[in-house]
C-alpha cells in the first residue's frame, strides 16, 4: 500500500506535455476535484452525457487538469492509469454506474443522478455521501519522492444533507 502512495504522489507531481484547451463555461456536469497542496492545478471529473442528458455508456467520465489560469489540460497516460484515472465502470442501470478510481480503489463511486444533477456518490466515515472535493496535503523530500501526508475527503451526507468530511493518512 506504500508503494501505491508514493506512486500516486510522484504521478501527482508530474506534468508532461499535453494539449491545452479552455474549459467550457457552459458545463453543469462536475461532480469533484482534487485539490493538491503543491500547486493550484486541480483534477476535474465530469460525468459525460448524451445529447438527451444520459450518462454515455461507453465512457461514463471524463477526467482532466484544470490549470491554475484556468486553462484544460489533458492527463497524461501515465496519469491516468496510475493516479487519477478510472480503473473500471459498470452501468447498474439507466443513469446508474458504479466506477472505480485507481486513486480510491478501495471504495466504490455511484454516480447517479440526484435531484436533477449527477452526483458521485461514496462511503465518507461510513455514510453514502456527495463527494465534492479531495485534497492531498504532501512535502516535498530531500531525495526521492514527494512523501503524502494525508487525504481529506469533503461532502455532504446524502441523507441529510449536511457537511462531512474524512481524513485518511497513508500508512
């Protein structure tokens, strides 16, 4: 699991050369980010919809850089299939998947549509809750890879509504 960490960290830190392009001011399909304490650069995930407001079943979401000057920015392959990438989806029914992050493995995502919007629903201290927002606070090492010192996890119980958040420190 360590391994998987510093992985993660060090693909965080990495940025190759990829296509830049605008960000949409139109979109109303987000569902999270991930916020880094190295820089402002987030991960944005988006769920991806036909033109009827379906999710596409061939590629349910959609995952990106958003630049500090708000630019889009592709992830590299590298990115995606070690960090902060999709490992896997499975449509459970119409407008209904279960998704697999390979940053958050160990925790199934639902996204599925929630008064009107698409949601990604996860466990955040045991309850099903709107995930809004991940932050990884890290530091930088001498030698070697940057060292992560914990992950928050921000939402909203799904329930009622109301704030939660959990804090998961690698071990």
């Amino acid at each position: 699991m360590r391994l998987f960490w510093i992985i993660f960290v060090s693909l965080i830190f990495t940025f190759s050369f990829c296509p830049t392009f605008t960000i949409s001011s139109d979109k109303n399909n987000h569902l999270f980010f991930i916020e880094r304490s190295k820089n402002k650069h987030l991960v944005q995930y988006d769920v991806q919809l036909t033109e009827n407001d379906d999710i596409l079943d061939s590629n349910p979401v959609s995952v990106y850089w958003v630049l500090e000057n708000g630019r889009q920015r592709d992830l590299t392959l590298i990115q995606r299939r070690l960090a902060y990438g999709i490992d896997s989806y499975e449509k459970l029914e119409k407008n209904k998947f279960r998704v697999l992050f390979v940053a958050f493995k160990d925790r199934e995502v639902i996204i599925e549509r929630i008064e009107g919007s698409f949601r990604a629903i996860i466990d955040i201290n045991g309850r099903p809750s709107i995930l809004e927002k991940v932050y990884v606070e890290s530091k930088e090492r001498q030698i070697g890879l940057p060292l992560v010192t914990y992950i928050d996890l921000f939402g909203q119980t799904k329930e009622t509504g109301l704030p939660i958040n959990e804090r998961i420190i690698p071990k």
